[in-house]
C-alpha cells in the first residue's frame, strides 16, 4: 500500500506542476505577438498537457482511487475525504478547462488576455492549499 501511496503523490506533484505550468505558458502566449512565438508556445501547450498533464491526471486518479480502496469503510464514511472528492472533481474541471483554451490557442480563435490568465493560475494554488489540508488534518476547512 505504501508503494501505491507513494505513487499516488508523484502523480499529484506532477500533475500539478503541469496545472502550474500550462496557464503561465497561456500568459506568455496572450501575450505574444509575432507567429513564431505563438507556434512555439503551441507546441509546448500541447507537449505538456498530453505528455504531462492528462497521463498524470489518470496516475492520480488510479492510484488514488488504489490507495482509498484500502480502507474504503475508513474514507467512505469521512466527510474530509468527500470534500477533497470534490475538489479534486473541480480540478479535473480545470484541466479540461486548460484544453478548451489550448484548443482555442491552437485554432487562433478569441482567447481572454494575459491579465485573465494570470488571475487563472492562482485557482489550482487555491484548491492545492484545500486537498493538502484536508489530506493531512483530515478535518473539514
């Protein structure tokens, strides 16, 4: 169980840093004004969320669900663990999130400014700060 356990947090830490990572490359791509620099940044949109983020995401997923089903009377009966199911449903929404706007990145269609996106990559920080609460005081913020 350990072992899965440990899995379960590589898979969180790198996750995250791709949700970290992607808006601010979206910031810099807003930004950008001439082609080659926002094929560059399409590239590395892409590069990153498939070869980092999604493969994460089902790390996380898979090997957080393993490690609750070690002792799922214990966290099916815990109010922190629904709480931080929820947040990591929310999570899950972001990352689709940051699809819809590499999509929209990729096709040049409208996209918000950098100042949006900026404000954007806080969200993840927000809901980071909620699950490790939650994960380790196992009380209810």
């Amino acid at each position: 169980m350990l072992w899965v356990k440990a899995l379960h947090i590589v898979s969180v830490i790198c996750w995250f840093a791709a949700l970290f990572y992607l808006p601010r490359l979206f910031v810099y791509h807003a930004m950008s004004e001439d082609t080659i620099s926002k094929e560059r940044f399409k590239t590395m949109e892409r590069k990153l969320y498939r070869g980092i983020a999604t493969p994460s995401m089902i790390a996380t997923i898979i090997f957080g669900g393993w490690t609750a089903s070690y002792a799922w009377d214990y966290y099916s009966g815990s109010t922190w663990f629904w709480i931080k199911m929820a947040l990591v449903v929310l999570l899950i929404g972001y990352h689709h999130m940051c699809a819809k706007y590499m999509r929209a990145f990729r096709d040049d269609q409208p996209v918000p400014g950098h100042v949006f996106f900026r404000w954007f990559n806080e969200f993840p920080v927000l809901l980071l700060i909620a699950v490790v609460i939650l994960a380790v005081v196992k009380q209810p913020v």
